[in-house]
C-alpha cells in the first residue's frame, strides 16, 4: 500500500477509488434525499447548497442519485466481473488440462466470440431478451469470458508439465485436485491484476448500455441513465449531462491510474498485455 | 504463409456463420408472430397468413433455416417490412457514413498519437514524457460516449463552434467536415491513447537499433536520425493496432451517432430496436459482424506478413 502511495499516478488513483467507494457506501448517510423521490415543484433546479449537484427533470436530486448510482455500478462491476473470472477461470482450466479436441473447441468459440464488436453483441442480446441488469452481466461476460480463459489456459499447459504436478500425478491425485491444488494457486496472482483493470470497462459497459436505455431500468439510479435524462436535455441544464459523465470520469480513471500502477509494482511482465 | 491465411479465414467464415445462425434465433425466439408484430394490432387473420406465407413462417423450422441461410449468402437478407424495400439496400445505405467517422476517428488518433508517442520517446523519462504518459492512460480509459456528450456540451452547446447535430447538408464537403469534428474526435480520443502508447514503445526500441547507432557515429543531426531514421520504423506497428482499433471504433460510432445524432448504421439498429423492427436489426448486425471479422482477418495476416513469429504461434 504504502509503494502504491510512494508513486504519484497511484496516490491519484487510490484516492479516487477510495472516494468512489466511500461515497457509494456510505450514501444514506451523506445526502438526506431518496433517489427515486420525484418532486415536480423543484424540477431542472441549478445547483445550489440544497442540491449540490442540481436536480434533474423529475426533480430528483442528482447528488443522491449520483452516490445512489454509484451503489448500482460498483455492484455491477463486481459481480459481473466475478462472475467472468469464475467462468473464465473453470473454463481455462478444461481447455488447458483437458483433451486436446476439446481445448480446439474451446479456443474456436472464445476466437468466435471476441470477434464480434461489443456493441452490437450488446444490442442483438437485448432485443432477444430486454433491457435488464441481466443483460449486461451477461454482455460483461461475454467480452471478459475468452480473454481470461485464454491466459488461464496458457498458464496451465505451462504447469501441466511442470515437475510438482507431475510428482502428484503419479502418486495417483485426481485432475480434480491436481488442478485445485497444485495449478489454481500458482496461477491467479497474475490473473487477479488483469482482472482489476478491467473494472473500469466493466464500468462503461454498464453505463454506455444505461445510457442507451438498454441496462438497468429506471428508476434505479444509474450514471448512464443520468447522462441519458440530461442528454435530453443538455441545451437548457447541462449539470444534469455534467453529474451524470462526472463520476464515469472519475471512476474509469481512479482504477485505471490504480490497476496500472499496481501491475507496474508487481508484474511487470504484464506491461504489455493492455 | 498461405496456410496462416487460409486459417485466418476459415475462422472467420465459422464465425460469420455462427452469427447468422444467432441472427436467426433472433428472429425465431422473439416472442410473438413476427407476422402479428410486423402488421400492428389491426390486421385481419387473412392479412397476417398472407405475410406469413411471404415470410416463409408457415414452413417447418429446419426448412426456414436452410432458406435463411441460402438466401443470406445469396446478400439477400429479407425485405423489410414497412417500406418493402431490401434490408440490405437500408443498411448499405447508412455504412458510409458510419465509415466516414471510422476514417475521421483514425485521422485523429494517427495524427494526434504518432507524434505524442514520438516526443515522448525522445523526451524519455521527462516531465513532457510523464504528462504524455498520463494523458494517453486517461483518454484511454475514459469511455467514449461521455467524450461525445461532454464535447458536444462545450464545443456544440456552451461555444457554438461547430455544428451539433446531423451529417452535414449533402454534397457539401465542408460542412459535411465541419459535422465529422466532434463526432470523430469522440471514436478517436482513446486511440490516440493507445497509439501514442505504442510509438513511444516501439521508439525507444527502435533508438536502441544499431543502424540508429551507425548514424550517430557518422554525426548525422538528431532531428533526422528521429524523424526519418527511427520513426519510420516505429510507426509499423500502429498499422496492425489499427485492425484492432476499427473494431472498437465501431462500437463507439454507435455511441457518437446517436449523441449527434449522425445517420450511420448505429442510429439504424438503436432506432430500430425501439420500434421492434427486427428484420433491419438483424441485417445491420450482420453486416456489421462480417466487416468486423473482414477487417480483424486482414489486419491478422497483414500481422502475419509483417512478423512471422506471430504465423508459427498459431499453428
């Protein structure tokens, strides 16, 4: 911790993911609104000591809204984002310990599905299925799903051979636990950087598609769902667009100045991974 | 060499084949008669069975696949419904100008990224070096679609100095230019990120060559030796990344042309979407996915003739 605040671009980082998290924890205590509150008499309400970030064409309070919102993305971030990694890592374990007809399956579907351009994966799932907070955990998944699996698969064709597995294996351990005990532990450290900085896209994706009205519904407070409200109206009150991007900014750079800091100190070798 | 390429290619028939068998299920799991949803709520039965015959709905499902399949390779992806005219003709209608800001936005990440990276190279270390650093790590991560708001806010909204929304008029070249700015700008930003990222790595690599030492030995001025000895050199790489590059650039065009609103094929699928138009959804995602992987398998064996290390690796 301490060598992550000793580089500058960390410090930065750090603080920003600190107050992105604290605020989106601890937002029933910092604001005295409810995001979903509609009150028509203080609609498209300039910001001011009352409504530190102004309210938008609901009169909702956008401050509230904001911290709300960041509740509704970290969540998202982090649950998709497992998600992916447990899939990813489950999947990559059978490609790379598994027969090797099957690790040509699994490679040609992982190349199969990177292959399409994210967007419209995103559009064609939720005209099959609707807009939901479903849709983009699975979009999420779709885009870091191969990409994790792929390294996974690599790192355990490496150990495959190496000599401690060897070693179990002929004293009659299982794949089940050769590949628990002896392979999993050696390669999620690196896996686990990687992971954290693709956060930040996790977070995009999530508010591009609230943003476009194809994520999470409303009135569930969402950062893309704010821009989108002041997109409508972005001539007359622009802080709605401002309270909206704001916290996209400050969190897709907060981690992303964090998670590369973090790989600089710890796996350089990953440096050309991004 | 021929070996790399035609498995380059083969895996991108498998996958243009595996989305159009998604495309498919698109329009076979919707809930609801696509005939029913296609006429509204006033059609007579009568009505709807002859659609559903022109659509081909009343033949058995593995029949209609085969057909799909046959007529989608023929480029004949459906009529669409409304205007009767053939999606294809809807969706190659709004390509160009999807690829205008495609073209805009490379413009922008080369012409800003090359030499970004290249001052960085040669300031290395450096304070210059360390902003540049910085600024290409936060236009990388920063997404997209809130650079389109956010510039169309200041440049569009709050100084007036370029044009909000639209294309331009047509036939007039520059204020279809004038249109392109912003939008393009938005696809761009975070490309010349990666660019400059990517010259300033190849730079200092390339400084460290030999024949760059040969031209410092023979005192050649070092304006030259870096502009025309070593970032000739450098810049190679960028042409690959931009394979990559249009990829995304696609994704974000989604974005930009519905902020600006821009015709292009983003604006077709989001406004069909909408109102279920789901023949033109489809089609548009369809030619969307077959340029994608065209241009991913081009840039993969340009990657292949530039640098055989990366044929034997897939393999």
């Amino acid at each position: 911790m301490r060598r992550i605040m000793r580089e500058p671009l960390g410090a930065i980082g750090l603080t920003l993911v600190a107050v992105v998290v604290l605020s989106a924890v601890f937002a029933s205590i910092l604001t005295g609104y409810t995001p979903s509150k509609i009150s028509p008499a203080e609609r498209f309400a300039s910001p001011s000591l009352l409504h530190l970030l102004g309210t938008d064409h609901l009169g909702r309070d956008l401050f509230t809204r904001v911290l709300y919102g960041g509740r509704v993305a970290l969540l998202i971030a982090l649950g998709s984002t497992a998600v992916s990694l447990l899939v990813g890592v489950v999947l990559g374990l059978i490609a790379g310990y598994g027969p090797r007809w099957l690790d040509n399956v699994l490679l040609l579907v992982f190349d199969a599905v990177k292959s399409f351009p994210t967007v419209m994966l995103a559009l064609t799932l939720v005209t099959l299925f609707g807009p939901s907070l479903y849709a983009v955990v699975v979009v999420v998944m779709l885009v870091n799903v191969p990409g994790y699996a792929r390294i996974i698969r690599t790192q355990t064709l490496v150990l495959k051979s190496a000599e401690h597995v060897m070693a179990a294996r002929s004293m009659g351990a299982s794949a089940g636990r050769i590949l628990r005990v002896h392979i999993l532990p050696n390669i999620i450290g690196p896996i686990l950087i990687l992971v954290s900085m693709d956060i930040p896209v996790v977070v995009a994706i999530e508010a591009g598609m609230s943003f476009l009205g194809l994520g999470v519904r409303p009135p569930t407070p969402s950062w893309g769902a704010i821009l989108n409200d002041g997109f409508a109206n972005i001539r007359d009150s622009y802080w709605i667009v401002i309270a909206g991007g704001l916290p996209i900014v400050l969190t897709t750079l907060g981690f992303t100045f964090f998670g590369e800091t973090l790989r600089d100190l710890f796996d350089p070798r990953l440096k050309g991974r991004t | 060499m021929i070996r790399y390429a035609l498995k380059r290619l083969w895996l991108g028939a498998i996958i243009i084949s595996f989305a159009l068998m998604m495309m498919f299920a698109m329009v076979y799991l919707i809930p609801g008669d696509p005939a029913s949803v296609a006429l509204g709520p006033r059609a007579t039965p009568e009505m709807k069975e002859a659609l559903r015959e022109r659509m081909g709905l009343d033949q058995p499902v593995w029949r209609q696949f085969t057909n799909f399949y046959g007529s989608a390779l023929r480029g004949d992806l459906g009529t669409e419904v409304l205007s009767n005219r053939p999606v294809l003709d809807v969706v190659m209608e709004q390509l160009p100008f999807t690829l205008a800001l495609i073209v805009g936005g490379i413009t922008w990440s080369v012409a800003l990224g090359i030499p970004l990276g290249c001052i960085a190279a040669v300031r290395r270390g450096g304070f210059v070096d360390q902003v540049i650093g910085v600024l290409s790590v936060a236009m990388i991560a920063v997404p997209s679609f809130v650079i389109a708001i956010y510039s169309l806010l200041v440049f569009a909204v709050a100084l007036q100095w370029l044009p909000a929304i639209g294309a331009g008029e047509p036939g007039n070249i520059a204020s279809q230019l004038q249109h392109l700015i912003l939008p393009s700008l938005a696809v761009g930003l975070g490309w010349i990120g990666y660019i400059s990222r990517m010259v300033r790595a190849s730079m200092l690599e390339t400084l460290e060559a030999s024949h760059i030492r040969t031209a410092r030995a023979f005192g050649l001025p070092e304006h030259r030796i870096i502009y025309t000895y070593a970032l000739r050199i450098a810049v190679l790489p960028t042409i690959t990344l931009l394979g990559v590059g249009i990829g995304h650039m696609l994704s974000s065009s989604v974005f930009a042309e519905i902020v600006f609103a821009r015709p292009g094929i983003g604006k077709l699928v989001y406004e069909a979407i909408s109102v279920r138009n789901y023949p033109i959804v489809s089609g548009a995602v369809l030619v969307t996915t077959v340029f994608f992987v065209l241009v991913n398998v081009a840039a993969d064996i340009v990657v292949g003739l530039l640098d055989p290390r990366v044929r034997s690796s897939f393999s």
